[in-house]
C-alpha cells in the first residue's frame, strides 16, 4: 500500500513535536528549582516587586536555593505571609543580613571633659589649719551613781547608794568609789575607795588604793586592790581583795548585766556577795561567807543621763555574821522593794 506524501509529513512532524516536548515536560516536573517560567500562578515576578506570597504553595518550593540576600524585601507584603507554615531550618539566616552586629555606642562623652587645674584641687582640698582644730582634752571624768534608792522591807525602810567615778585619761585613771545604806534614820554602813586604775586591756581595769569604812562601829582603813571590767557576755564584773589591822583580809565580789527590753527599757540583774577570812564580833562579820545580795531592778532611761527604776531585792546572812545579827535583834534575811533612780555627769 503506498502512503501519500500528505501523510508521511503529519506523521514526521508529530513524532518532530513529541521529541521537542518531552524533556520541556520533564524539566517543569523538577520543580521551580531550575530556571521557572513565567507562566505558572506559584513563579513570583521577575523584577521582585510586590509579591503575594499567601497565594504562593511553600510546600513545593526550594528555600534552600534561594538567596534571600538578593530580594528586596522591603517590597514584600509580609503581613499576608504565613510564617508559621514555613520551614525555617532550610533557611539561610546568616545571607539574610539578620547578624550583621549594630553599630557600637560611643565610648568618648559628646562633650570634651575639661582638665583638672590647681584651682580646682585648691576648691576640692582647702588646706588645713590644724592650729585651729579643736582636739579632745586629754584628761576626762565621770561621775555614775549607780543605785541612789528608798527600800521598804520586811522589817522596816530606808535608803541605799552606790556610785562610782574617775578622772584621768584613756590608760591611767583615779577611781573614787562609795557604798553604804541608812535604815530608820541612822546611817548603818558607809565606805569610801580611792585607787588608782590603769587599763591592762581594752575591757579591764586593775586598781589599787585605801578604803575607809565609817560604819558599822568605829572607822577603819584597808589596802585594796582589784580588778574591774566588762566580762565574756557583757557582764560588768568587779571583784576586790581588802587588807585590813591585825592581818584581816575580807573581799567582794560584784556582778551586773544589762538587757535592753527596748532601746529606752532595761533590765538589770544583780549580785554581790562578801567574805572574811577572820571572824569579827565587834563588827558582826563572820568568817567565810558573810552577805549575799541579789536584785532585779527594771529602769527607763528618759535620756542616757537619767533613768528612774523600780525592783525588787532579796539579801541573806550566812553563817556566824548571820547569828552575830539575830544575837542583836536583826533578821538574818530581808526582801524589799526599791525605787530610785540611776543619773551620771
């Protein structure tokens, strides 16, 4: 069967088509990864204008051969883009121009800082005229009357002192101190020390000096000696040794604390006991320990100066001064009630 010249030329140009198309065809299948065309919806414009990317399939696009560091992004209508269906870890930050650092803040002032001159060290450091200067007089004193109260106890009332001073200086001071106690209108005992006190340490004092005793019965005069401080804790401790006629030796021993309740209220225990080595009728002390005394006294310091109190104190005789006492009539233990007031200059 012979063909017409007709045919065999459709047939040789379908076959010429069909070879041309198949790799056009193969190559748009790749994906808009190679060179895309301009006819599919998903290509954007060539000239990087206005892009609407919410109509664009990011599913079946390349990021990673995109070079976002050539787009013009501020052309780009980001409001309209779902970023939270893009796959950020093909990106590329870095080409994007997200780490390129910002500029770094002046380290040098606007202004220029003028230079120090000699005026201006003379304004800052006058010189000092020490010859003017005011100092703190070397020698210094105080007078503390520690207890100055009215008693009311079992067996009758009447009137208590302690106070205590020096004059001197920081390490070398004189010491003047004085106890004593009335009871219905007589004076019952009274004494007076005056030593020398050196400090040994920045809490403690030694002393060394006379005491004078005026009551009971006839006066009389011993060598003291001791040491007085503030102990471990806060305690104001005091002990003295006394050396009297006739080879007598007697001592006391006396502490105290201070608990402030309040910066204005403070409370104060007290002790204080007595010993004798030798026993003495005629001055109703007995050997060993002769009087022990403990007080509990509550005071409101209206200023540092003065403060009023009010408390309460038991004393007890113990051993032969206490049978010397009852021998006379006396009771050999009493407790009363105080009130008086604390003052220092």
């Amino acid at each position: 069967m012979s063909r017409s010249p007709l045919t065999a030329t459709s047939a040789l140009s379908t076959a010429l088509l069909l070879a041309l198309s198949a790799p056009a065809w193969a190559q748009s299948h790749a994906g808009h990864a190679t060179t895309p065309t301009a006819t599919t919806a998903d290509t954007p414009p060539a000239d990087g204008g206005n892009v609407d990317h919410s109509q664009m399939d990011h599913s079946k696009m390349d990021h990673g051969s995109v070079d976002h560091g050539q787009m013009d992004h501020s052309k780009m209508d980001h409001g309209s883009t779902d970023h939270g269906k893009m796959d950020h870890s093909k990106m590329d930050h870095a080409a994007m121009g997200h780490g390129v650092p910002k500029a770094a803040a002046p380290t040098e002032p606007l202004e220029p800082i003028p230079a120090v001159t000699a005026a201006d060290r003379l304004a800052a450091f006058p010189p000092i005229d020490h010859g003017a200067m005011e100092h703190a007089p070397e020698i210094h004193s105080m007078l503390l009357v520690n207890r100055l109260e009215h008693w009311d106890g079992q067996h009758g009332t009447g009137q208590a002192w302690e106070a205590s001073g020096w004059v001197g200086g920081n390490i070398n001071r004189l010491w003047l101190r004085s106890e004593g106690e009335r009871s219905d209108g007589r004076t019952e005992s009274a004494d007076l020390e005056v030593m020398y006190g050196r400090s040994v340490s920045p809490w403690w004092d030694v002393l060394v000096g006379v005491k004078q005793d005026f009551r009971p019965a006839d006066s009389r005069t011993w060598a003291a000696f001791g040491i007085q401080g503030l102990a471990p804790y806060k305690f104001e401790t005091s002990a003295t040794a006394y050396v009297g006629e006739s080879g007598q030796f007697a001592a006391t021993v006396e502490v105290e604390y201070e608990l402030l309740l309040t910066n204005r209220l403070i409370l104060q225990p007290l002790v204080e006991a007595s010993f004798s080595a030798k026993d003495e009728p005629e001055y109703g002390n007995g050997s060993g320990l002769n009087k022990v005394e403990a007080g509990l006294r509550l005071r409101y310091e209206f200023s540092r100066r003065f403060a009023p109190y009010i408390g309460i104190s038991h004393e007890r005789l113990f051993g032969d001064t206490a049978d010397y006492h009852e021998a006379a009539g006396e009771r050999a233990r009493d407790t009363r009630w105080v009130a008086g007031v604390r003052v220092w200059f």
